[in-house]
C-alpha cells in the first residue's frame, strides 16, 4: 500500500449538516494524492445518516469513515491520528472549506523548502446552510488570488512565537502557531513528540490545537509561514468553542462541562482556578505542556502580571458584549496583589 503525501483528519460532531461542504472542498483539490479519515464523534446517528446515504456514493477509495462517539475534541483527534498513513497530516475542521489549490500549493512548498512544519493563513465565510442532503452547491468564498508557484516561505523562530503569546496573549498563536487547523506537520515529528513530551498521545487535552501547537514550538527550530489564505472557517459562534470562552462566561463554562473533569484537572494550578476566560485556559495549557517539555518551552515562564493583564482584556471583551464581570474584576484585582512579579 503506497503511502499518501497527506493525511487529512476530518474530526466532525454533532453537524452532519455542514460536513458536505467540508468533504466537497476535498474533492475538488487539483492534487489528490491525500487520504481522509472522517471521524464521527456524533451524540446521535445523523453523521452516520449522512456518511452512509449521502457522502459514501461521492467520493473514492481515499476518503474512510471511523465512528467513535462520546469523547472529548482531544481524544477524538488522537482517535482519528492512529488512522493515518501520510508523509503530512492536516486536521481540517468540519467547518472548513480548502481553497482548491490548497494541497498543491502547499505540497510544491513542502518538496522545495522542506519544512517539518508549515504554516498558512486562514479567513472567513459565512456559516453555510446545514443540509439534508449530501450533494452540496459550492460556498462561495472570497479567497485571495493564488500565484502559479509557491512563495517564499517566512521563517519564525519557535522562540518568537512563544514569547509573544506569553508576552501579547493569543492572537500571535492563532496566526503562526502551528495548530493543526492551519498547518500540516510532518508524520515523522508528530511520532517523535508522542514518544517523548506528549506521553503517547499529540493531542492533550483540553484544546488539542493549542497542545499540539506548544508541543511542536518546543522540539523544532521554527516554522515556515504560507502567506497564502489556503482555508476558510464558517462565521458562527455556536461553531466555534474558542469564541464561546470570548463571548460568554455561560458559554465557557458550558465547554468545560462538557469536556469532564480529567481533562480539566491542569486548571486546578491556575491562579484562578477554573474561570471560563480565553487565556486562563490557554495559560492553563502552556504550565500543563511545559511540565514534560524536552525543548524550548522549559525555561519559558509566564510573568503573573502578563497573566492577569490578559484576563483583564478578556473581561473587558465579555463585558463590552453585556456580561456582568464586575465581581470578577474585583476577583482579579485580589490575584494581581497577592501574585505581585511572580512568575508562573
């Protein structure tokens, strides 16, 4: 069996009525030498309804359909990476559309450049209606205009990437960090971190991109960076867990919930415990994942004050869209006395 040049896991839950855009977009890339693992974490059978009635008859031999059910994001996606055979995997989200040249593009890059990592840029669409049926009419995307032969790859240091997330908070992680849903990563070093500083696994809990991305930043060098909007993400709140945390303390809390307790244990360091705030939980990710670091990350420290700045911004955002945090700021203002130039 010849091995593929990527692997795409294509994790969906709870939204077969959106999964057609995403595997329709598969379709149409102009290179096809890639395999898909579409893994069904669904709480009911409509994905299966779907995969089943709808999306089987359309595609070929590359695309394979795995049923798990009842898991965590994180361990779903690790489910799905036992599956895979290729050189590269990319975790395409199931509200996500690839731009058609996206595996081309990116495949030419990677044979010429030879990165461990790459990373390109992303944008946005509106939310799609859901559908009943699987043969999906193409989401009209505004994406970029795409040169006829790769661009120059930007390099950034894993260092620099690190430091300004722990310096400015999250926005210089979702843009060139490494997170899965806008990179791909070479098989080969993916193994190397389960073996050592990801304990078996390459997606820890609780947000799998954010792990997989601090564990990447602490074994490599740095990154090569796509200027090119390869990826488009559906515009909606209810569809996105990271935006649940900016615009709802409810809303946060409700995706804890969900996530169980054993996924949640590492909030329990956390100068403010469990608060359902963006970067308490992406704070929260970076002690649990420096803890087993091999590389880069074990001499990083958060400083307490950048810490409590970060959350402040992040009541800020809550308040600004309604939420009563008053109480909280008088909370944090307690943290920001009593941990003073700690670091963490």
């Amino acid at each position: 069996m010849t091995t593929p040049f990527f692997s795409v896991l294509l994790p969906t839950k709870n939204r077969a009525g959106i999964l057609p855009y995403a595997v329709r977009s598969l379709r149409e890339q102009t290179f096809g030498d890639f395999e898909v693992v579409v893994i069904d974490n669904d709480d009911t059978n409509a994905t299966a309804e779907m995969w089943q009635h709808g999306l089987a008859p359309r595609v070929d031999g590359r695309f394979r359909y795995q049923r798990t059910g009842g898991l965590w994001m994180s361990e779903n996606w690790e489910a799905g990476l036992a599956a895979v055979r290729g050189e590269f995997v990319y975790v395409m989200e199931d509200k996500a559309i690839l731009h058609p040249r996206a595996f081309e593009l990116l495949q030419r890059s990677i044979e010429f450049y030879h990165p461990r990592c790459l990373v390109f840029s992303t944008t946005q669409h509106g939310a799609p209606p859901p559908l009943e049926i699987a043969d999906a009419a193409a989401v009209p995307v505004q994406f970029a205009t795409l040169p006829e032969a790769p661009l120059p790859l930007r390099p950034i240091s894993s260092t620099r990437i690190i430091d300004a997330f722990l310096e400015t908070g999250w926005r210089t992680l979702h843009d060139d960090g490494p997170r899965g849903i806008n990179s791909v990563c070479e098989r080969a070093l993916i193994e190397q971190i389960q073996q050592t500083s990801g304990r078996g696994r390459f997606f820890v809990p609780f947000a799998p991109d954010v792990t997989s991305a601090l564990l990447q930043l602490d074994v490599i060098d740095g990154v090569g960076r796509m200027e090119l909007q390869l990826v488009s993400f559906a515009r909606a709140v209810e569809l996105s867990l990271g935006w649940r945390f900016r615009t709802s303390l409810q809303g946060g809390a409700d995706v804890m919930a969900q996530a169980g307790a054993a996924n949640l244990a590492h909030f329990a360091r956390m100068p403010l415990g469990h608060l359902a705030v963006l970067h308490n939980h992406l704070y929260a990710e970076f002690l649990m994942v420096r803890e087993h670091a091999q590389g880069w990350l074990r001499t990083k420290r958060l400083a307490a004050g950048r810490y409590c700045d970060r959350i402040a911004e992040d009541l800020d955002e809550l308040g600004r869209g309604g939420e009563d945090v008053s109480g909280l700021r008088a909370r944090l203002a307690e943290v920001r006395e009593t941990l003073g130039n700690a670091l963490l």
